[in-house]
C-alpha cells in the first residue's frame, strides 16, 4: 500500500496527491476492523480499485473518490463528512458509485437495476462514475472465489451482460477482456477449462511462429524507413469462446494470437498494409477499415488476415500510437494525457459522449431500472450497423435498425416530420431493414401530424421507440382522454355491447400489448387524437370477449347494432296482440329472420325483439314478455353490414364474387380507404333469402386473407 501511495506522488502535483493521500488514510480509518469474505483487510478492496484507476491514467479525484467509494455505504461516514473533507465533486462521484440503501425493492432484480440505473443517471454527469464502477467490478471479479456458488454466478451474468458490454461501448479494452475472461471462468466452466489447456498446449508452437512474423514486418518497416513496433497479441479466452458457439473450432480461429502494428501516422498504417498484402496474400472479405469507419466505442485500427506461403493463417493490426492509446483506455485516456488536450480534443470528448446524454433524453420515459437496463443491451452495445447521411456522416445504429430509428437518431423532430425515406437514392418503406454502408435520406413534411403508433412496431430502438411515446405523450391530455374514449364508447354500442364489459385488466392486456399500448389512457389518448381508430380496438375487444359478454340485461341497447327495414304488411314481424306496431330489434342477441323470437315491453322504448334463447330474457318478468313471430316470406329482409380490408385490398371484387356465388342481391354499396387507419372500408346493404345467408356471408368474407373484419351496422 505504501508502494501505492509513492506512485501516487510520484505520478500527480503535489495538491493533487495530498488530497489523494488524505482520501487514503481517511478511507483506511473509516473501514478499520472490517474484513472481506477473503478474510484480509477490508480495505485492501479500496486500494485495488484506486490502483486499477492509476494504471488507466486516471486524475486524483478518480483515485480519492475510489477510496472512499465504499465509506458512506459500508461505515458511519456520511455525506456531510465526505463534503466538508474532500469538496462537492469528489462527494458527487462517491454518491455515484454508492448503492441505494433506504429504498425497499421488491426483488433482488429490482434492487440491482434501480442501483444501475442510478449509476448510469450519475455517468451521465459525470463519466468517471461508470470508470470507477468498472475498476470497482473487476476487483471483485479477481476474488469471486471467494464467494458461494449462488453469488458467484450472479456475479458473472450481470458482469458479462451489463458491465463488460459497457467497458467495451467506453472503449476500455484492458478491463473489457479481463471481465469476460473472469465471468467465463464461472458462468462455463467446462469450457474455461477447455480453452485454457488447449491453447496452451501449443503456446509455444504459436511463440515461434508469431516470432517469425514479427521479424518478417520488421523488416518491412525497415525497408520503408518506418518507425514502428511490431508486438504478437494473444486473444482472451472469451472472444474465443464467442466465435466457438457460433460453431467454429479452435482450427478454424485465425487470430488466437494476432500481430499488432503501430506507427507514427495514419499514411503510414495504409502504406504497410500494401505491402503486407504483397508479401502475403489477404483473405478476401477480411479486410476491415477502421480507421476510415470507427467503431462506436471511438476504437480505429486497420484489420487484415493474411496466409502465408506455408498455407499458414493469422490476424494482423495495424493503427497509431494515438489508436493504439484510446483502443487500451478508451475514454479513460481523455484524462490520462487531459495537460496535453487542446480545446477541438476536449469538444470532440463531449462529442463522444452523445450517446449517454441521447440515452438519458428518452430514460425518462421508461418505467424503471430493468427496462432501462434493457434497453441498453438492445441499444447500447448492440451499435453495429454505420450507415451514412447524405453529407456522409457516419450514424451508428444497432443492428436491424429502420429508417426510423436513423430519423430518431438524426433528431427528434426529424423522426416526428418524417414521412419517408430514400435509401441509397431509391425510396423504400420505413419498415426496410438498413445496412452497414447504406446512405440513409428522410423525407420530412411540415404538414406531418406526428409519428403513426404503427412506428412502435417498426422502429427497433428503444430510444426511437421513447421518442414516439413521448410524442403522444404530450397529446395525452385530459380531453384526448376523454375524446378517445367516448369514442370507444359510442362503438361498443354500435355493436351491441358495453365498453364496460367488453374493457378489463384482462382484455386489455390481451389487445393492449399487440398495439404497443402500455395502459388504457394511452389508448385512449391515441383514439382521441387519431393515432388510431375505434375499428382497429374494438372489434378486437370483441373477439377476445365473446360470447361471455352482451349488453345491460335490464335495458338492452336496441335499433343500434342492426335494423332491418320491415314492412308490417309483408316483411315484418307480428307481435301478438300489437299487429301492426312498428318495433325495435334487441342489439345483445341480434335476431335474424328465421330465428324464433319474443316480444319484450321495454319501459319508455315500445316493443323490442329479442332471440327466444336471449341470456337477458332469462331473468325477465314473463309478463312483459310476448309472443312474436316473422310476419314475411323469406326473401324480403334486408341488412347492412361494414367490411374492413388491407389498404391495397381488391375489396369490391371480393364483396362481389362473394355475393353473387351466394345468390345475394346488393341494394346499396359505398367504399372508400381510409387514411388513418390504412385500411380500405365497405358500407353496403344487402337482401337476404334465408336465414343463413348473413351469417355465411359474414363467415366467406371473414375466410379472406385481406379481410380485417365484418359486422353488422345500423341501416
């Protein structure tokens, strides 16, 4: 420890490395007589971490703070301590890195994704808080032995799912193997095991050959009068074991130990590869420019695998002293050369960080830490797709990702006004799955009403898919509200039924999770202000309902659903002792001609006619029930019924062949699409022969794939 602190005066200016030292013996104080599951020192942990930080370079509030990371957690200290000894900023990143105590969760889970959010919330403010986390992790990671199976375990997941994925998005390349390493080493073992004496096994064997390598590129500096090192790389067991459960074998793994080159200058890393690829010939397909395209992580190299005359294969890297230095620290060298920043570089750090202050633009629409944390492992580390704008920008995406996710990334706004999208220079849909290489284009319009919520079905990051919410978010007033569902209302009576009935926590989740709806105001809210219609809810509602729901018994919803036009004299119906009264017909059964049927004395409404089997007249007064019977011929009764269809639908031809194979006469008919919905819509009036007709019609045109559906409406 004491070797620790030399190098801490040694390395830092002397207010610097006194306020270092005085976080040491603070810290030390403070977690006297504790003791880890190693059984040492509890503050050999503080000191492991701080000496992580030291060796990425990091400045001394990095190093104090990982000190004292654990103080106000694990011992009396409080906040007010740690503020009035060190300063605001120090404080600031200790809170980040410490666990919320006083919150009780409902799982283990809950605790451990509120607590990663909360450091991710912290990162965002500061950058080091995630750096300190990662050091913090990896020591611990060093002596998970040391812990039970259980903790062991669930260590390593949350290790190789969230911060070992987070290393490599912040480009720390030395902490991001040594995690995987370590997390392999317990989530599979067998293979652990595997890898280790296999590789090992022909270790020297790789030795000499690489060393032959080495020499040969040697002298190809040599020869070109380049300044330059030339160091063999072996690959950690982890990115072995990647490509190995994609079914590759050790064989077939042509970088298990690679050739690294580096050089003064970007012109020079291109003028060895030319000569490396004539000295050897490069494998077609492999050759990745990294230089010209970064990764997200800010990582650039030239990468080729080359095979020599011998028919032997191997992996070379070829990038400058800078590359090299940012692809070993990654964001962490900001501060490990920060005297030596001029102000362009200290824009261009802010410039990489973009993509957690974009995180945290949309993490406010999310529900809490667990859908966070899933949505950085959808977003984050999954930035695999570059495409291009049309200025040729370089726009990182994750894989899979549409034009509306490169809308979104562009700007909100651009992803609200975008009414399409070209794609190297054709238009295509915005359902299209984009590419690395693509040059994306979007066709925006001031007259854009916002984004469709069909785009929730799209998109497929979590940030464009906040971004939309969000939009109609700001629509969910109380009267959108409201609007939408006295709309939703009015439907379900239309049909016969009660949004009451139709609407519970069960149909809801059944119908809501389809249309990306996450409660019933959001649904609400998006009919009220046109995001989508009635049509597109509730005839859903109905399926999942039927046949256990109908309308109110005591007052059954009549001459809504369907009516037919009936003429007393010949096609009507006859209600015993009230010839020639002109009734209703009871919307909760639907009666058909040809059904037997039962007059009932509605208060305040005359006589409305139900189905003899109607559930509602079960519990009825019998004496307000009479008999009833179709006074027509068959042949005489007409109705009308509403067909929905896919937009691009040949709709009245298949409404026509239908009813002609049918012997159906069709009285009246009126289509039209509709913009909103997409859909194409059918009103039209039909003459029936028998009883059966309707419900075969209905059954025919329901059997057509670009049918959405059909129901019986109001003449």
């Amino acid at each position: 420890m004491l070797e620790l602190l030399e190098k801490i005066t040694n390395l830092y200016k002397k207010e610097e490395a006194e306020v270092v030292v005085k976080a040491y013996y603070f810290a030390r104080e403070a977690h006297k007589g504790q003791k880890r599951a190693s059984g040492e020192e509890y503050f050999t942990h503080p000191c492991a971490v701080a000496e992580i930080l030291l060796g990425l370079g990091m400045d001394y509030s990095s190093l104090a703070a990982a000190f004292l990371h654990d103080v106000i957690e694990d011992t009396p200290v409080t906040e007010d301590d740690i503020l009035k000894e060190f300063g605001g900023e120090i404080l600031m990143l200790v809170n980040g890195v410490t666990k919320l105590e006083q919150i009780e969760f409902k799982s283990k889970e809950e605790e451990q994704a509120e607590n990663f959010k909360k450091i991710f919330v912290s990162m965002a403010k500061d950058i080091r808080v995630i750096i300190i986390k990662l050091a913090d992790r990896l020591h611990n990671m060093r002596s998970l032995n040391y812990l039970s199976k259980d903790r062991q375990l669930r260590m390593a997941h949350e290790t190789i799912e969230i911060y070992a994925p987070l290393a490599g998005r912040l480009g720390i390349s030395q902490i991001k193997c040594e995690l995987e390493d370590l997390c392999l080493k317990y989530i599979d073992p067998a293979a652990y095991e595997y890898l280790a004496e296999n590789i090992h096994s022909k270790l020297e064997e790789r030795r000499v050959f690489v060393a032959s390598v080495v020499k040969e590129i040697k002298g190809v500096l040599a020869e070109s009068s380049i300044k330059g090192e030339v160091v063999g790389r072996p690959k950690h067991f982890y990115s072995i074991y990647k490509k190995m459960q994609k079914g590759k074998t050790l064989d077939q793994i042509y970088d298990l130990t690679a050739v690294r080159v580096i050089v003064e200058t970007v012109d020079e890393c291109y003028e060895i590869l030319g000569k490396i690829h004539k000295k050897w010939k490069p494998i077609p397909g492999r050759i990745k420019d990294y230089i010209a395209m970064p990764k997200p992580n800010m990582y650039q190299s030239l990468h080729t695998t080359v095979v020599t005359s011998f028919g032997q294969i191997f992996e070379i890297q070829i990038r400058t002293y800078e590359m090299h230095r940012t692809a070993e620290f990654g964001i962490a060298a900001h501060w490990k050369y920060k005297e030596n920043n001029s102000e362009t570089e200290e824009t261009s750090f802010d410039h990489k960080l973009d993509w957690i202050r974009e995180v945290m633009e949309w993490e406010g629409g999310l529900k809490d830490g667990t859908e966070l944390i899933q949505s950085l492992k959808g977003d984050i580390y999954n930035s695999e797709c570059l495409v291009f704008t049309p200025k040729g920008e370089v726009v990182s995406l994750a894989n899979d990702s549409t034009p509306i996710d490169f809308a979104y990334r562009i700007h909100t706004e651009v992803g609200n006004k975008c009414v399409g999208a070209k794609v190297n220079g054709k238009i295509v849909p915005l359902n299209s799955t984009l590419t690395t290489g693509d040059v994306v284009e979007i066709i925006t319009s001031k007259n854009s009403k916002g984004p469709s919520w069909d785009w929730l079905k799209i998109a497929k990051t979590n940030g464009a898919k906040a971004k939309i919410k969000a939009f109609y978010k700001r629509q969910m007033a109380d009267e959108k509200i409201k609007i939408g569902k006295s709309m939703l209302e009015v439907e379900a009576k239309n049909k016969g039924y009660t949004l009451g009935n139709l609407l519970n926590p069960v149909s809801f989740g059944a119908v809501g999770s389809k249309m990306s709806f996450s409660n019933m105001d959001e649904m609400y809210a998006a009919v009220g202000c046109g995001a989508v219609t009635v049509n597109q809810i509730i005839p859903r509602l109905i399926d999942f309902c039927k046949p256990t729901h109908v309308a109110e018994d005591a007052n059954p919803i009549e001459g809504k659903h369907v009516i037919y036009k009936h003429k007393v004299s010949s096609d009507g119906v006859v209600v015993k002792g009230m010839e020639g009264l002109l009734v209703r017909f009871a919307g909760c059964c639907n009666p058909v001609p040809g059904d037997d049927i039962v007059g009932f004395v509605s208060r305040g409404r005359g006589v409305s006619i139900h189905r003899a089997d109607c559930p509602n007249m079960k519990n009825e007064d019998p004496s307000r029930i009479l008999e009833a019977h179709w006074s027509g011929k068959e042949g005489s009764y007409t109705t009308s019924i509403k067909i929905t269809a896919a937009e691009d639908a040949p709709l009245l031809s298949i409404v026509s062949s239908v009813c002609t194979k049918l012997g159906l006469f069709v009285t009246a008919i009126n289509g039209r699409i509709d913009t909103k919905a997409h859909c194409a819509v059918v009103d039209m009036t039909i003459k029936l022969n028998k009883k059966d007709d309707l419900d075969e019609l209905i059954t025919r045109l329901r059997n057509e794939p670009t049918i959405i559906d059909v129901f019986r409406t109001v003449i």
